[in-house]
C-alpha cells in the first residue's frame, strides 16, 4: 500500500513538472511573459501580404521582438510590435517591412536613428516596405498592357525599318552617299597633306603675331593705362556737356533764357512782325519820293 503511494506521488510530480515545461515551451513559442517589460509600438503600413503574428522584429537583422497584433485601420494596416526593453530608439528611426525567403514570409526590421530625442511610444508611426518578389511581380502586372502597347510598337517598327533596309533603290542611294563621302574624305586628306607646310607657317605666324601681341601689350601696359584713364577723362566731359547742351536747349524751349523768349515769345514776334511791317511801309514811301519830287527837307540850322 505505501509502495503503490509513493509511486502515485512520483506520477503526480513528474505530471506537474512534464505540465510545467510544457507551459515553459509554450509561452516560450508563443513570446509570452507573464511580467512583460517590453516595449509596444504601433506602425501603419499600406500593405502588410505574408505578415503574421508572432513574426520575428529584428534590429539591424538581430531578433528583439515579435508581431504582437494585427488590425484594420480606415486605409491603413497596424502592426503592433513588441520589442526588447534595452532596444534605444529614436525619433527618426525606420521601420521597415522586409521578406524572410522565396515564399513570401515577412518580417519587420527596425533602424534605430541617430536623433537626440527618444521614440514617442504613444503615437502610431510610419513604416517602409522593401519591394520583394510578389511586389515586383504585381508591378508588371499592373503594366502588362502597357508593355504589350510598347512591344508592339517596336515591331511594328522594327517591321518598317526591315523594309526600309531591303529596299533596292535606298540602299544604291545609300552606298552612293558613302561614296561621295569616302571621296570628300579621301580629298580634304589630299588637301590637307598637300598644305601641311602653309599650315604649319601659318600657326608659326599665329604664335608668333601672338607673342608679339603679348610682348606689345607688356611694354605699353602703362601708355595703356594713361590712354584708357584720358578717355575715361574726356567720356565724363563729353557726357557732362552733353547734359549742358540738354540743359541749355531744355531752357530755351521752356523759354527760360533769351533764346527762347526770342524763338517761343509770341508777343515779341508779333512787335518784330509789325516793326518789319512798318519798315517796308517806309522803304516804299522813301523809294516813291526819290522817284518823284524828291525828300522837301524844312530845317532851321541856325
């Protein structure tokens, strides 16, 4: 009877313990704690396809967390993550979605940043997606047609080109053009071989006539200086009275000076108009006596 208790008590401990590291694994598996002190971060992605719970988040490709939650969120998809407490982030760190393998499996890879301020944990922050196979292949499905407009095009035009180069008359034309190419060559060839020496002579002259430039330049630098400074001289006289003669015709216009008054004085042309009037009355009536009876002069001299 006691021997058959003590073998119902090992079978009980040995249950409870065989209970125990079951539980262990389980939570192990599953990234239970019971006194959690990780860190939860909330992350929007537009696209999370092969992304499960209790996928890995790594930091820098290093396992620190899992995917705690996955839910709908209006356009977007939220990831919450929970990671290691040690893990340092900062506000421009990065969250991306990256693939695993071949097959799909997703996991989120984090970048810590190197700004001075600490991640705020209580908003929800932006993720990156890294473009994987499935990403690439729904691109060129997206421009299937696309591509087939431009593959077809290219025939169509590659067909036009086949035809354009099997054409007889095009391709004598062609050949014909090459000719009168290879003999334009083949002449400025000639040529130039034929006044290699004149051209040589004339780049001699060129240096030299630029030499002499430079040594010209060189000893009248000062002769040059003074010449420029007494044109710059005479140019601020010129304009200074060429603003008198302005100045002089403004006035005379404005009828400010004697000029003016003479060219623009109404009333003074009028008095010259009728003076000149009343000489030539004069000079007919002087011309009239002289041709008549002459001038009756009655003067009292003493």
């Amino acid at each position: 009877m006691r021997n058959e208790r003590k073998t119902e008590i090992k079978v009980g401990i040995t249950t409870i313990l065989s209970l125990v590291v079951f539980i262990w694994i389980m939570a192990w598996a599953k990234n239970f704690q019971f006194i959690s002190t990780d860190k939860n971060i909330d992350i929007a992605f537009e696209n999370v396809s092969g992304l499960e719970l209790d996928d890995d988040v790594s930091v820098r490709g290093l396992r620190k967390g899992f995917v705690k939650d996955i839910y709908l969120d209006r356009n977007n998809i939220l990831i919450k993550i929970s990671i290691d407490e040690s893990v340092d982030l900062r506000t421009d760190t990065q969250f991306w979605l990256t693939s695993v393998d071949l097959m799909g499996a997703k996991k989120i890879d984090i970048i810590p940043g190197n700004s001075p301020e600490l991640l705020n944990l209580n908003i929800v922050h932006r993720g990156l997606i890294q473009p994987d196979i499935s990403t690439m292949m729904g691109i060129i499905g997206s421009v299937k047609d696309d591509m087939l407009i431009i593959l077809d095009d290219v025939r169509i035009s590659l067909s036009a080109l086949n035809e354009y180069l099997t054409d007889d008359e095009m391709m004598y034309d062609l050949k014909s053009s090459l000719k009168s190419l290879n003999s334009i060559t083949n002449n400025f060839d000639r040529i130039i071989s034929e006044n290699s020496t004149n051209i040589n002579r004339i780049t001699e002259n060129t240096a030299a006539l630029s030499e002499e430039t430079k040594i010209f330049f060189d000893e009248n630098k000062e002769s040059l200086k003074s010449s420029v400074s007494i044109l710059n001289t005479l140019l601020v006289k010129s304009d200074s009275l060429i603003n008198k003669f302005n100045f002089l015709a403004s006035q005379t216009i404005e009828g400010n000076n004697n000029l003016g008054k003479i060219l623009y004085d109404d009333s003074l042309l009028v008095n010259i108009t009728e003076s000149l009037q009343t000489l030539n009355k004069l000079t007919k009536l002087v011309l009239f006596q002289l041709q008549t009876d002459g001038f009756k002069v009655d003067a009292n001299i003493w």
